[in-house]
C-alpha cells in the first residue's frame, strides 16, 4: 500500500509510475499528477468463454513498456471506492513479476475531499523496456483448481445472492466490501482484517483462492489476505464466468 500522504508529496518522483485505473473518462475531469490512465481493460483478454483472463507475455510487454515502466520503476495505482479495478491491475503486474507495485490507499473522490493536488495535464512517459518475468504461484486456472477442489479454501467474493444462484463446490462466501475501508479507505487496516479473517475461520496454512465472476472483486479480495498476512493465495482469473462456460461441478 502507498499513503495518500506520501503520494501528496512525492508524485513528482522520477522513479514513480502512477497510473489512474478508473478509465479515460474520470480520467479526463481530473487525476493526481503525473498519472497515466490504465482502464482495466487493457490487462484483460476475453477467453472463450466470455471470461476476463491476464493478457499474454508479449502484450504485457509492450502496454507496460509504453507506460515507461522497467524493473527500476515503483508502479502505484489508484482507482475509487468501492471499485476493484486499481487491485486487479496491481494483481496484474505481481503475475508479470513487478513487486513493486502499491496500491494507493485511498480513492480519488477521497482524495479531492481532502484537498490534494489534482490536475487536467497528461504526462507524456518515456518509453522503457518491461521483461514479463511469470509468477504462477498467484494464479490458477480452471483445470488445477477442479483437481484440488477438497484440498484448498476456495473464497467466493461475490454478493450472497449470487452465491445462492451458484457457485463453485465447497467455496466460502465472503463478499469482497467486508474488507473495504469505512472512511474512504481502500481497505480496513492490516489488523481489522487479520480479525475478520480469524472470524471466518480462514486459515493461514492452507491454499487460497479467490473468485467472483469476472476476477476484479476476488483480486480486491487477494489483496486484503495479502494485506493481512496471508502468503499462500491465488486469483482464479477467470473466476465464476469461465467455470461456467466449461460447465464445470456447481456447489
């Protein structure tokens, strides 16, 4: 996570990408500056099943290039409350290997409320060069996950009336606001998740996956067992759209 009251005095930082992930539009009213737009679009291929997956090697290479990001470069993404976009692009450059990427704490209309700098100019980047280094070890797929379905904690982050109307066997239901913030935050705070997640009884020393229909809800919620401390959890990308699709086993 990066502080809103970091960013206020560093957006200027040479070493910084900052990217707005709520689309061009919002965009265009007003951002932080020296923020670039990345709609959540450009991370996201459609499968044939209609489902949202990553994009491929050689497409993260050049959009991620394009926004002048390389190795040395730290990557904040900020987006709005209550929308999962900002943690799905974040989700996005940990599988392509950028550790160094944040989320910023707060959303944008919080941070006009509060005061900070905002600006209409667009940055013109400096193109770099991304190298896609793959980390598997947070994501799954479709084929993996029907293999361990009695092994792992499968985490529905969707509404409860979407778990009602189905939902991948054995899963949890545990909506992906339970661990928005109350004051504008992004999300609640390392401790009052740590205690949520204590509550649903969601263990520490098992494997994890996230899902909800598309993958942008469960990638909020990827980021809040990270946030707490949770080291062994995995995205299902494609999520419930792409369960579907292959007419897979319904819970």
């Amino acid at each position: 996570m990066s502080s809103h009251q970091w960013l206020a005095e560093h957006y200027n930082d040479p070493d910084l990408v900052i990217l707005d992930s709520r689309g061009n539009v919002p965009y265009s009213y007003a951002h932080i500056p020296n923020s670039q737009p990345l709609g959540i679009e450009k991370v996201v291929q459609t499968n044939q099943y209609g489902a949202n997956i990553v994009i491929e090697n050689d497409q993260a290479a050049t959009l991620f290039g394009s926004l002048g990001i390389d190795e040395s470069k730290t990557v904040i993404i900020y987006g709005d409350y209550l929308d999962p976009s900002a943690a799905r692009i974040a989700w996005t450059f940990l599988y392509f290997g950028h550790e160094k990427t944040k989320i910023l704490d707060i959303g944008m209309t919080t941070w006009q409320k509060k005061g900070l700098p905002i600006t209409r100019d667009i940055p013109k980047p400096t193109g770099a060069t991304f190298i896609p280094k793959i980390n598997s070890l947070i994501r799954i797929e479709a084929e993996e996950l029907y293999k361990k379905l009695d092994t792992v904690i499968t985490i529905d982050t969707r509404s409860l009336q979407e778990f009602m109307a189905g939902r991948i066997p054995y899963s949890i239901l545990f909506p992906f606001t339970d661990g928005v913030g109350d004051d504008g935050s992004l999300f609640k705070d390392k401790d009052e998740l740590l205690r949520i997640f204590n509550e649903q009884q969601i263990p520490k020393d098992k494997e994890l996956v996230c899902y909800c229909a598309l993958g942008h809800r469960a990638a909020n919620v990827f980021t809040q067992l990270r946030l707490a401390g949770y080291e062994n959890v995995k995205l299902y990308d494609g999520s419930f759209a792409d369960w579907v699709g292959r007419r897979l086993t319904l819970g």
